[in-house]
C-alpha cells in the first residue's frame, strides 16, 4: 500500500506510530493481555497506561515525540483495546487492572476514591453485573461513521481524529460494518472502580518508592461527562499528600487542555514528560 492511498475513518494503520516495534499477546489464564512496544528492550522500560474505555493507541501520538532511548510498553487493560474480555461471571474490578499490571510488568497509580456508600455500591455492582450477562446479544453491527459520533458524542473533549485512532483498536471489521471490541460490561462503572478511604489513599502514598510527575488539563478531570462537577475537594486532598509525605519526589503541572489533551495536543504534554523521564536513575530494561 503507497504512502499516498486513501484512509478511511478507520483504517487499521496507526497515524504516528514511529518507532512501533511489535505488538505483542502476553498469556493469560482467561485469555491474553495485548501490547504495543515502542523501542529497543535493552532501554529503560516505561509502562504507558490508559484510561477507563480507551485502549494503547492513546499513546500513538505522545510516544514519538518522547525521548527515544527508552523502551514504551503500552497495553489494553482486559476488556479493552485487543485485549481478551473476562470470562462471565467474573467481573471488572479496580483490583484486576492492577493485577494486569502486574502481569504485564512480570511478563515482559490506576486512580483511587473514596465514598461513604460503599455496600450500596458494591451491591450495584453485582445487580448489574448479571442484569448485563443475562441480557448478553450478539454485537451490535454499526457502520464506521455511526460508531465515531457515538463515541464523540459521549466524549466531548475527543477530537474526531483521536477518535478515529481509539477505534482503529477498538473495533473489529465484521460483513456488515464494524463491531466495538471492548467488553459492554465495562461501560457500567460501578463494575470498575473500587474505593478507598483517606487513611489508606495516605498509606498507599507513604509506601510509594517512586517519583510522580502530575499533569493536570485545566478543563480535564471534572467536564468530561459532568460538565457542572465542582467537587474539587478529592483532587485537593490527593495533591495535597503528594506534596507533603513525596516533598521533592512530587513534581505537578496544569496546562491548557482538557481530558484527551494527550491525544488532542500531545506536544502540550510531551516536553514536561520527556524532561522528567530523562532526569530519572537509569534502571535495568526489566520492567
């Protein structure tokens, strides 16, 4: 295919992916774990982790603007991107993301929060979690325009050509049109994030070896979905501790943008990562 053919909204060729080495299938016991690997192996290792819904090629269009002499690992959480959904009955947990990690990490801070209704939370969690199995159809079949307004449409900082680059891994070409890979289930998010109090939010802090480098979009976090979210105050609490018990280990910046600032503008963002990676201790090339 020449450089010069025509691509449609989705078409499987990454845009800006430089550097890209191999994508990889890591074993799993209910299935496989998919990755994308930019860089020599023998570099120091950075895991590159996406967010809830999304898949690795959020970072198509970060990494090659990052220093290349390091070794990008990029991976689709379980249900996502590429990666095998779980198995029924075996839902989504905060915890399984870590573990994901881990195994990714073995093999070659997903967020924390805190509420005061955790029981009813948990309970819904459950109810959903067989409302959702018990009313499981085949895919829904959609055409690759219909899929990307739907996509926009739920995710209003999402430019279209991020959006597009999250569906070349998101979907899956089908007779008819194009499928969602990811797991319907993922889409209710009380089946995903756990919780956790102040006293072990601080603890998990206090236990942290590593430096933390925090970019805040001065429109993200709070409009993605609920565009009047004034609720800052767990954001405060959490820079708050990072400040106080990592002192100089803890660097933060906002800059201009808002949620997909990363996808959006990745130039905003890449001069304060590159900049922090290459003033870290060289480490093995293990992960």
């Amino acid at each position: 295919m020449g450089e010069n053919a025509p691509q449609g909204p989705l078409d499987r060729r990454g845009k800006g992916e430089a550097g890209l080495l191999s994508e990889l299938k890591l074993a799993v016991p209910w299935g496989h774990i998919a990755v994308k690997v930019w860089g020599s192996q023998k570099n120091p290792p950075v895991l590159c982790l996406h967010g809830w819904l999304d898949n690795a090629n959020s970072f198509d269009r970060l990494i090659p603007l990052l220093p290349q002499g390091f070794h990008y690992v990029a991976m689709d959480f379980g249900g996502h991107g590429l990666s095998s959904h779980h198995h029924p009955g075996f839902p989504y947990y905060h915890q399984s993301f870590v573990s994901d990690v881990r195994r990714v990490a073995t093999g070659g801070t997903v967020g924390s929060m805190e509420t005061e209704n955790i029981l009813t939370y948990k309970r819904r969690n459950i109810e959903h979690m067989l409302k959702v199995e018990a009313s499981q159809k085949s895919p829904r079949v959609s055409s690759p325009e219909e899929l990307l307004q739907g996509l926009l449409s739920k995710n209003i900082h999402l430019s279209r050509e991020c959006g597009e680059l999250l569906l070349q891994r998101g979907t899956t070409k089908v007779d008819t049109g194009l499928v969602l890979n990811r797991d319907p289930r993922l889409s209710l998010a009380e089946n995903v994030f756990d919780f956790t109090s102040k006293e072990m939010f601080l603890q998990f802090i206090r236990s942290l070896q590593a430096n933390v480098l925090f970019i805040k979009a001065t429109q993200g976090y709070f409009g993605v979905r609920r565009e009047n979210d004034n609720k800052k105050q767990p954001l405060l609490f959490m820079l708050d501790a990072l400040r106080v018990i990592l002192k100089e280990r803890f660097q933060y910046v906002e800059i201009p943008g808002n949620h997909y600032v990363h996808m959006n503008e990745p130039h905003l963002v890449a001069g304060f990562i590159s900049s922090f990676l290459q003033s870290q201790p060289r480490t093995s090339s293990r992960l």
